[in-house]
C-alpha cells in the first residue's frame, strides 16, 4: 500500500532540543542553560500583558503598527521595512522559504546556530558547513564556499555558544563580498550585550540582500512569549510578509514587546548588569584555568582540558542544582555555556567550579 512520505529533506532534520529548566532532586534551580535574563522582563513590559488580558476576545491587528513603530522609534529606523514574528526564528524561516529551496546551498558556519541546517532541510536545501577560526566566523571561509548555487548565508553575531563577533570591517567585507543574488542574514539575537554595535542596521541600509533579525527573548526578558524581528530593505519585506500568516502575534505580544522595547532605562540597565558579570565571570574563570574567549552575548563558552573534565565540571554544578548548557553538538564536546545571571547565581557557579579545580589538582 502506498504511504504518505514527507518532502526531500524532513527527515534530516534533527529535533531541536532547549535548555534544561529541572533537576531531580531540587527545587530550587538555578537555570543558566538558555542565556535567559536574571531579572525577568520590564515591569512596564508585565503591567502591559496583564492589561492585554482583558481584551482576549478581539483580534489582534494584522500590521503590528503598534510593535513597529515603537521598534522604529528606539533604533531610529523605517518602520515600513520592519516585519515582526513569533521569535526571530519564524523570520529566519521566511527568508528560507522566500530565497531558497530544493538543491539550492545555504552557508552556515561551524559553530553556529543549530536552527540554521534545520531550515536548509526544511526546504529540501543543502546546508553548507564552514570552518571557523579559533571559535570566530571566518569571513574568507565563507566567501570562499560561495557557488552559483548558494542562496542564502546564515550568520550569528554575536555568536552562540561562543560569543564572539566579527568586526564592522569584517562584515563590510563579507557583505560586500557576496553577490547579489545571494541573502546575508545578520542574525544579532545578542546585540544588545555588545556596547555600541547596530546590529547589521548600517549594512541594511547599504545592501539590498541582506537582512537583520532581533529578538525580545534575550536582554528584554520575553522568551516565554516568543517575539521576534527582522528588517530589511522594502523589496525583501514586501517578499517576506506574503509568507507572514496575517495573526501571527496576539495582542498580548504586541503590547508586551511595544512596552519592553520602550523601557530603555531597563534594558539599559539589563545590558550594563550583563558586562560587569559577564567579566567578572570570564576573569575568574580564567584564573581558574578554564579556558574563555571574550563573550559580546549575555554567557560565556568555558573550556575544559578535555570532554571528560567538561563532563565532570557539569556534574559537579548538577550536584549543587545549577544547570548549564552542554554544547558537543555544536562542536565543543570539552565546554559548557553558562548564562551570565545575577549577582549570586554568578557566585554560585563560580563557588562551584573553584572548589571543582582545587580538587582536580590535588588530584
């Protein structure tokens, strides 16, 4: 009997699987596995969901005005050429299904977002994996693995897990390497946590193939209700909003995002936070002799001697109910993510590792 078969691709998808959020055996945990922010969401943020639910029954607008003007207004940008959705990731899936699919190439890099393969496969596209250079996206490799059938090129910077960033000039270059026909999508999720980086605005403004997203999970603390943006020249949001079903956000979305994003003081205060424990985490991480990059993103990538020390290292921060990110399936089987949290989580982890080191040397 014949059965029904998914289109090419499907079946190469590999789930996705999130940060850990339980721990058996305690109620208390602290969860730094998905560079979640410490303080939650703008109060502002709060009042203006709880106010949305008194209006449950009424559609939401179908152009999120509202959300783009206020977008608009705090990154100084045209709010014609903002298209909003559920988490920056439904963007990055209107660019695939808009620019690319079935044998077509999309470039992603070694260690980037685990989203980006996903959506080659998702439409029947055959991601193409480049090297990195010492955990930074290599602009010449990239560049060097464009052929006439690439179409779109994914690229996180900051970068997860790593955090590192390519310069302005390295991305002019990349940019202004490309061809024409070929989508650069700026995927800038931690933009915020990098002091005085415009996300890709100014390369939007200079090419008309290349597009930025954001997202409202990260420094604006709305993960759980999964809002994201994207912006681009006219002629590819206009392609991109024909992908968009017309309710893709509630009201309670709308409002929640217009608010946080017009907070200032708090996100600002969110990404001032974030610098001086992220360093403090990073320093002392290294003089524990852990290996850590400089992190522009709101966790840093520590590196253990070996997988087997990573391995122990996450146990050891298990046992006292700290739950980190283990990231081998993005290539760093010897390393673990850790979010950057507050004061005293920032404390606990680093009470944990201290006493983990001391007791692997006396070993």
């Amino acid at each position: 009997m014949t059965r029904i078969t998914p289109k090419p691709g499907i079946m190469e998808i590999d789930l996705y699987v999130s940060g850990e959020s339980k721990l058996a055996g305690h109620d208390d945990v602290l969860k730094l596995s998905s560079n979640e922010n410490p303080l939650g969401c703008s109060p502002l943020a709060a009042r203006a969901f709880a106010e949305a639910a008194g209006h449950l029954h009424r559609y939401p607008s179908t152009d999120h005005a509202e959300l783009r003007r206020a977008i608009a207004d705090v990154h100084d940008l045209d709010a014609d050429r903002i298209i909003c959705g559920v988490g920056s990731d439904e963007i990055l899936q209107f660019v695939t299904y808009a620019y690319a699919g079935q044998g077509d190439e999309i470039i992603t890099t070694e260690h980037g977002f685990s989203m980006y393969p996903i959506l080659a496969h998702m439409v029947g596209a055959v991601p193409v994996t480049v090297a990195e250079k010492d955990r930074r996206i290599d602009v010449d490799a990239i560049l060097a693995a464009v052929t006439g059938r690439t179409r779109v090129v994914f690229i996180a910077n900051p970068a997860n897990p790593t955090g590192t960033m390519l310069s302005s000039d390295e991305l002019q270059r990349l940019a202004s390497g490309l061809p024409a026909r070929v989508v650069l999508v700026h995927d800038g999720a931690y933009t915020e946590f990098a002091a005085g980086f415009d996300g890709g605005k100014s390369l939007v403004d200079q090419y008309p193939n290349v597009v930025m997203t954001r997202t409202f999970s990260k420094i604006h603390g709305l993960g759980g209700l999964r809002i994201g943006w994207g912006y681009a020249q006219r002629e590819v949001i206009d392609v991109l909003n024909r992908l968009r079903q017309p309710f893709n956000l509630s009201n309670a979305q709308i409002a929640a995002a217009s608010a946080a994003i017009r907070d200032i003081a708090f996100t600002e205060h969110c990404a001032t936070l974030n610098a001086q424990l992220r360093d403090r985490l990073r320093n002392s991480l290294i003089q524990m002799g852990i290996a850590c990059d400089e992190s522009f993103a709101n966790f840093v990538l520590a590196r253990f001697a070996d997988a087997d020390e990573a391995a122990a290292a996450d146990a050891a921060l298990r046992a006292e109910g700290i739950l980190v990110r283990r990231v081998t399936g993005y290539g760093f089987p010897a390393a673990l993510r850790i979010t950057v949290g507050d004061e005293d989580g920032v404390s606990r982890v680093l009470d944990c590792l201290g006493r983990f080191m001391q007791d692997r040397r006396s070993q």
